[in-house]
C-alpha cells in the first residue's frame, strides 16, 4: 500500500477510544476496505482531535501502524466507509 494514495484527497473517522489510544479509520480506496490505527494520546500534546479530520493530518500515525503492524483491516460488518469529502466536518 502506498502511504501517499491513502492520504489524497481522503479522511480519517474517529473509532473508539481504548488504553490512551485514540483509534481512528481510513478508507484505503487500492484494496476497497477500510483500516484503522491507533493515534497515542500521550503523544498528541495539547492538540485538538476531531471527529473527522484529513487524512494528510494523520500521515505519520498511519505510516507508524503500518511500520509496527497495527495498521488493521476491518471486518466488512464493522467497516465505517467514509463517504466524506475533505471539506465534510474536516479542518480547512
């Protein structure tokens, strides 16, 4: 998978929260599925994490899941397809 395709053009959704991470999903459209990631709270400081954001904001948490394997596949059930332009409910 190519980091750069996934970002283009594309949005993040916020999951669940679980044991200081906050868990967000991506659509990756090359494999028509939908993948989530942790985002560490410890590392996001004083930051503000929105319910939908661009994807390009979350480049170095998913390119980290993907490095440490925690880059996962949801299950067609659970799938958030994220049907949202950049502009829906994203930062400017």
């Amino acid at each position: 998978m190519d980091i750069k395709q996934i970002v283009k053009n594309n949005v993040v959704r916020f999951s669940r929260y679980r044991q200081g991470h906050a868990y967000y999903c991506v659509d990756v459209p090359a494999v028509n599925a939908t993948y989530s990631f942790p985002v560490p709270l410890d590392d996001v400081g004083d930051a503000t994490l929105l319910s939908v954001d661009k994807a390009l904001v979350f480049m170095r948490y998913i390119r980290k899941a993907m490095d440490e394997g925690t880059f996962i596949r949801e299950p067609e059930a659970a799938s958030h397809h994220i049907a949202y332009s950049v502009r829906a409910e994203a930062r400017p």
